[in-house]
C-alpha cells in the first residue's frame, strides 16, 4: 500500500512533469509583420504568405506566431510600429507594402532580419547592396509596382486612343512613390504626345475631393499610381470612375475585380508566397546575406470587359489576346 504522504508526491511529480517538459520545449519564434496599409485590402495576399510560411515548415499558431502591424495607411504611424516589433525581440520583420516600410524597419533595427516586398528598385532605394549579394540585415523581393508606371501609360492609350488628356491620381503621403511615379508618367506621357494633369490624395475624403476637380476639367482617362493605399481605397475609385464614366488603369487587379477597367502589375498573391517562404528560410537559420533579392516574374494584365461596355470602349483584340483574365 502506498501512503498518503507517498501518494501525494507521486499526484505532484506527475503534476510537475508535464510542466517541466514543457519549459524544455523551445519558444515559438515570432515574426514582425509590418505593412502601410489595412488587412482588408490584403486577404489574398496574406492567405498566400501563410502558404509561403508553410510551404518552409512554419504554420501560424503551431510552430509559429505573427505579430501584426498595419497602419492603415498613416505613414507617420510606421517608425512606431517598426520600434515595437524590435522591442518584442521578434525573430524576423516581414515588411510588405512598398519601399518605406523595409526603409523605415531597416532604420529601426540592423541585427533583426528584415524580408521585403518592395514597388521600387531596392538598390536605388538603399535598401540592399546589390541584387544578388544583398549584405546586411535585408532581402526580400521587387515586385517593380514604380517601375511598370511607363507600361501602364501604355496599356491605357492602347485601350483609349482617342485620349490625350490624362489625369494621374498619386498619394502625396507616399512621397518616394510619388516621386518616382510622376518622373517616369510624365516622361513617358511626352514620348505619347499626351497632357498629364497630377491629383493629389492621401485620404478617402481628399480621392473625393480630387474626382470632383477631375471631372470639371474632363480629362480622356485616369492614371491611378501605384501603392497599397489605392489598393484599400478600390472600390471608393471603381465606383467614383463609373458614376463619372472615366476609364481608368491601375496597379492591381484587386482593383478591376471591383469594377475599375484595367489593371497591370505583379501578381501580389504570387509574390507574397515568396515573401512567406523567404521569412521561413530565415526562421530556419538562412542569413539575408544568403538570399538573393527576388524579382516578381509572374504579371497580370486583367480587364474588365463589363466596365469596358459600360464606358462605350471596344476593347482591341490584341489588348484580349494579351490578358491574363477578362472579367466580364
């Protein structure tokens, strides 16, 4: 028989062992994710970094735990989401949505790897030393957003070629974006032979503020910049564009599912498996020094044909032939 005293002891170990082999387990590493923008915006995009994340061996809530960080495109929130993440001593930043958040991260911290997903070229952004041989605490991936701004002028012409002028929206919060936009638009826009007039909007109220000066000078087409901003403000553009019948082009194809007319860019939810793959690589010990800086070669040209019908625009065969998909 075994005592009372003996009894308890054993009830205690068992009690204690579980505790114990429990503290012997490892932390569950964290990620930083930061990001300019909402996660509204970003369902497909963030479903397809938790499938990078996994496709290295790293589920979410298993193996794994993300800190996120949006700031729901308040720029100026963003050196203080970046100092938190480095505070919380964070294994990785994962920091998506542009140049400014890698930029504004890679400020913050130069031990802490830092994964990107970039609309600019990151060596001219000072990001990374060179494509291939990144140095330092960064890599991640180009998804060339800036530099696509010429071929989107293009595109836009090619489905409206009776226009000439041509209003360009861009967000003045987003100035390295802005900068680099303007510079290649109106570059290319002189090439074409077409008068560009430039809009500001950094907010839902200044995108309906801007359409109302538009659309009193009546210009041919839209140009809508790049940027995860215009991205959350998407349906607020498809719908403001109709009412004003303006055809108009932008950056992503979240924003011709939505009604806008065209899109062109790289394909987010391609890049942001990568992006989650890359961040796995480094949990599982890879230096960004190690990690080439990857350039987006999937791009998606989607128009939207009902919005073409809407607009009385025939769309030229070759512009169909050329689409990834006509949504109709």
């Amino acid at each position: 028989m075994i005592g009372r005293r003996a009894f308890i002891t054993l009830l205690g170990g068992a009690a204690a062992y579980p505790l114990a082999a429990r503290a012997q387990q490892p932390a569950m590493p964290v990620v930083g994710f930061l990001h300019p923008a909402s996660p509204e915006g970003y369902v497909n995009p963030l479903r397809a970094f938790r499938q990078g994340l996994k496709d290295a061996g790293f589920a979410e809530g298993e193996n794994v735990a993300i800190e996120y960080r949006w700031a729901d495109n308040q720029m100026d929130r963003l050196p203080a989401l970046a100092a938190e993440l480095v505070q919380r001593q964070v294994a990785v930043i994962a920091a998506g949505g542009g140049t400014v958040s890698p930029q504004i991260a890679k400020a913050t911290t130069k031990t802490i790897p830092i994964v990107f997903v970039a609309g600019d070229d990151p060596v001219k952004r000072g990001l990374v030393a060179s494509l291939a041989r990144p140095g330092g605490n960064v890599t991640g991936i180009n998804i060339f957003a800036i530099e696509l701004e010429s071929k989107r002028l293009e595109l836009l012409r090619e489905l409206v070629p009776a226009a000439v002028r041509i209003a360009v929206l861009v967000n003045p919060t987003n100035a390295l974006a802005t900068e680099s936009t303007l510079r290649d638009v109106e570059a290319a826009a002189r090439t074409m032979g077409l008068q560009v007039r430039v809009f500001n909007a950094g907010t839902g109220r200044e995108i309906d503020a801007a359409f109302a000066t538009l659309v009193s000078e009546r210009p041919d087409a839209l140009f809508v910049g790049a940027g995860p901003f215009w991205i959350d403000r998407r349906v607020q553009l498809a719908q403001l564009a109709a009412r004003h019948a303006l055809p108009a082009i932008y950056q992503d194809r979240l924003n011709a599912e939505v009604g806008g007319l065209i899109s062109y860019g790289a394909s987010l939810t391609d890049a942001y498996r990568q992006f989650g793959t890359y961040v796995g690589r480094i949990l599982k010990g890879a230096k960004p020094t190690e990690l080439p800086v990857l350039q987006s070669s999937k791009f998606e040209l989607v128009i939207n044909a009902s919005t073409a019908r809407m607009l009385g625009l025939t769309v030229p065969d070759k512009l169909l032939a050329a689409a990834d998909e006509v949504i109709e």
